[in-house]
C-alpha cells in the first residue's frame, strides 16, 4: 500500500525543481572538490565561501571571481573548474542524460520531459537524436577554438602548456563562463592580439545562439545546397525563431560596436591609445563579451558611465534560448519589443514574417523580463545597503546586473565584497542561471492551468 505522502512528495518534485536541484547539487560537489587541499595551489588557503564563490561562478558560467583563478588553484583545481564550467554550460540535465545513453538506458517519459524543459523545446520528437547532435556538436566547436586558440598560445606558453591553455579558453568561451587562465588581467594581455579576440568572439557567439539556430541553418543550407538554390532561398526556409535570434544577435552586435567605439575611442583608461584597427576591434569584442561572456580586453572600471549603463541593458539581455549564455534572452526581448509595436500601431496581435506570436509567447517574455529587472532591484539595494560604502551605487548595479545575467564582467568590485555581498552575488549568479529556466518550465504550456470559470471582462486605468 503507498500511503498518500508519498504519493505527494513525488508529484511535488516537479521539473522544475529537478533542474535547479541539479545546479545546486552540482555546485555543492563542486565546492567539496575545491575545497580539498590538492585543488589549491602551494602556499594558497581556499575558505568555504571562496570555494562555494568559485564552484557556483563556474556551474553557472557566469565569471566572477574572488581569487584568481590564474595563481589560486592547483592544476587539479583548474581542471574540477574546467569540468563545472563545462556541466553548467551544457546543462546538468543533459549531461546527465548522456552519460544514461553512453550506459545504454533507456530514455523514459520522464527523462524525455526533462530535456525538453531544460531546453526549452516544443516536442518530444526526436530528443534523442537532437541530444547527439549537440553534444557533437559542442566538441566540434570547442575542438576548432582549441586549435585557433594554440596558433597564439603554443609559441608563447610552450606545446604542453599551450595546448591546456587553449582548451580551456576554448570551452570557458563557448560555455560563455569568461574565466580563463592566462593571468589575472582576462585577455587585455591580447587587446592587440585579433585572432584570439576573434576566436573568443566566434565561440561566444556560436554558443550563444542556442542549438536549435545551429541545426535549422545548417539543416537548411543543406537542402538548399542539394537544390542548388539562391541564397535568399534559405533566409526564408528558416524557421520564426532563427530568424528572430540572427536578427537580434546581429543587430546587438552591430549597435553595441558603433556606440562603444564611439563613446570610448578618445577614452586613454580604455581604448583611446589603441590604433584605429584596434579600437575597432575591441570595441566588437566587448560588444559581444556583454552578451554573458565575461571576458574583458580593456578596463570595466575606466569605462565611461554611460558605456556601462548601455553594458548593463547588454548584459540584462544575454544570449539566445537553448544555448549556452545567460540574460532575458533575445527573443524575450524582441517579443517585448515586438509587442510595444503593436501597441502603438493599435493592433490586437503581434505578427512578424506573415506569422502571429502566440499570447503565452507574449506572457512568458513579460514574465520573465519582469522577474529579471525585480531581482537586479531588489539585489542592488541589498548590495549597496550591506556594502557600508559610500559612491559604489555603479559598481554595485554593474555587479548584480553581470550576476543575474551570468555574465561575469565586473569594475573592479567582486574582490572587495565583504561575507554578506559575496554570499548575495552567489545567490545572484545561482538565481540569473535557473531564472529564466525555471521561468520558462513553470510557464510551458502543459503546466497553464486553464480557467474553468469565466468572468466578464472589464477595462482597468493603465498609464
């Protein structure tokens, strides 16, 4: 006989609450790990904190440190943060899915409803299959930006050195985690350096247009291909969300490099004494670092502050959904935008490329962006009130806003937190991971409970 209870407690422990128990289990064995006393390097102590700090900035690909990572940690050390930044790139669900398929278990219904809400899908089809492919995927990226990485690093490190150099660097970008272990200063070292901002750019990139963008390009350059069609052909193949996601990524890209270039190009803390080709360079590169990265290749702290108010609304908004970065996502952000339009032209529906965005569409991109701005509030007057220093109200905002946003840039602020700040960016950091996850999930449509009773519909005052 089962007994009522527990049959509750099963009901209860929904996907939603699997997904960030993964997080948190993950982060807890991570913290066991790095606290042990081989994982730091000779001469160095690791608190609780600071191995709780480290294990749940790398889960959760967010990037901000209280040690350097560079001289804090032991190779052992550095390895256990490869392999967080790694999980927590790719997804605890996931990979814990394919070790169940490299030990020939079968995929249930449950199993199947996990990947599906871990990533975001709208099917159940095929799970599998796509699985596969982005895990192959992911080390056939992570394997070029590897190589690229080594043309730089193997001359400057040594071959051994340079090869470990490169694959770290290289899943730390994909996974758009930003931390790196090349010295304690990011890649400023390589601000003149365009093939390693360059490969940086592309893996963060890649990795932060999500999977499903990955196999609808390439499955549709494919058949255009075969059909020896016109490029215009495949633009138009694509599906809805692809095309919004190359949109948006474009165009964030673009603006962000304009308006950097042109607010810090005479800026000495910055870029003003890099050449013209430099400047930009660096100034696409930090365009596309706000999009959760956390790398860095001039001084955060020297930025002019209305290039670290636009930062912030970057970092807000993040990568793309069912891809390795953090934010809102850009398709959030264009269905809210979207929708505005729509207000202002008075029409009762969005509709973008002859097709109407769904109102749950709508509801869950107001909800989560909601739910983002309300914790970047309530966690900086948190930060500012417990930091007991005066003219740190920037810093402090800048601090949360990369932190919910898993982003991972900081002006020079993470390492003067005192307990009570860093325990709150650890709670940032863990809440700006499975935010917009647990979000979404909550939101899915087989959780919406629809109404059995109806009641008139009346107009309220907004505005």
């Amino acid at each position: 006989m089962i007994l009522p209870g527990v049959i509750m407690k099963k009901r209860e422990l929904t996907t939603t609450r699997i997904i960030a128990l993964g997080f948190f289990i993950t982060i807890f064995v991570g913290t066991l790990l790095l606290m042990l006393p081989f994982a730091t390097a000779h001469g160095e102590h690791t608190s609780i904190l600071d191995a709780l700090f480290t294990a749940t900035t790398s889960v959760c690909v967010t990037g901000l440190v209280v040690v350097d990572t560079f001289s804090h940690w032991s190779l052992f050390g550095k390895f256990i943060i490869l392999m967080l930044i790694q999980i927590g790139g790719m997804g605890v669900v996931s990979i814990t899915t394919m070790i169940m398929h490299l030990f020939r278990r079968k995929f249930t219904i449950r199993t199947s409803m996990l990947l599906q809400d871990s990533y975001n899908l709208n099917t159940k089809q095929d799970l599998k299959k796509f699985m596969l492919r982005v895990f192959k995927g992911i080390l056939c990226v992570e394997l070029i930006g590897a190589l690229l990485y080594s043309i730089s690093f193997c001359p400057r490190y040594g071959f051994v050195r340079g090869i470990w150099y490169s694959v770290f660097n290289s899943v730390s970008a994909f996974c758009n985690a930003g931390i790196d272990i090349l010295g304690n200063n990011s890649l400023a070292g390589y601000a003149h350096n365009p093939l390693v901002l360059f490969t940086t750019s592309f893996l963060i990139i890649v990795g932060g247009i999500g999977f499903v963008v990955w196999w609808d390009v390439i499955d549709v350059l494919s058949k255009t291909t075969k059909k020896k069609k016109s490029f215009i052909h495949p633009v138009n193949r694509l599906n809805i969300h692809s095309k919004l996601v190359l949109i948006m990524t474009v165009s964030l890209l673009v603006i962000g490099t304009l308006f950097i270039y042109l607010i810090e190009r005479d800026n000495p803390l910055t870029i003003g004494n890099f050449t013209e080709r430099d400047k930009w360079i660096n100034s696409f590169f930090q365009s596309v670092t706000l999009r959760t990265a956390g790398f860095y290749s001039f001084s955060q702290k020297g930025m002019n502050d209305a290039v670290a108010l636009f930062s912030m609304a970057f970092m807000i908004i993040g990568g793309s959904p069912v891809g390795t970065a953090g934010g809102v996502k850009t398709v959030t952000v264009a269905v809210v935008f979207l929708n505005f339009l729509s207000m202002i032209r008075d029409r009762d529906e969005i509709v973008v490329f002859k097709r109407k965005i769904s109102n749950m569409a709508i509801k869950k991109a107001v909800a989560i962006l909601f739910l983002s701005m309300s914790l970047i509030i309530v966690m900086t007057v948190l930060l500012v009130a417990t930091d007991g220093r005066n003219g740190i109200f920037v810093d402090a905002l800048f601090e949360v806003t990369s932190a919910i946003g898993t982003v991972g840039l900081s002006r020079d602020y993470t390492g003067s937190l005192n307990i009570i700040g860093r325990i709150i960016i650890i709670i940032c950091m863990y809440l700006g991971r499975i935010g917009p996850i647990s979000m979404t999930v909550a939101f899915s449509s087989q959780n919406i409970r629809k109404n059995l009773v109806h009641y008139p519909e009346e107009n309220i005052i907004v505005g």
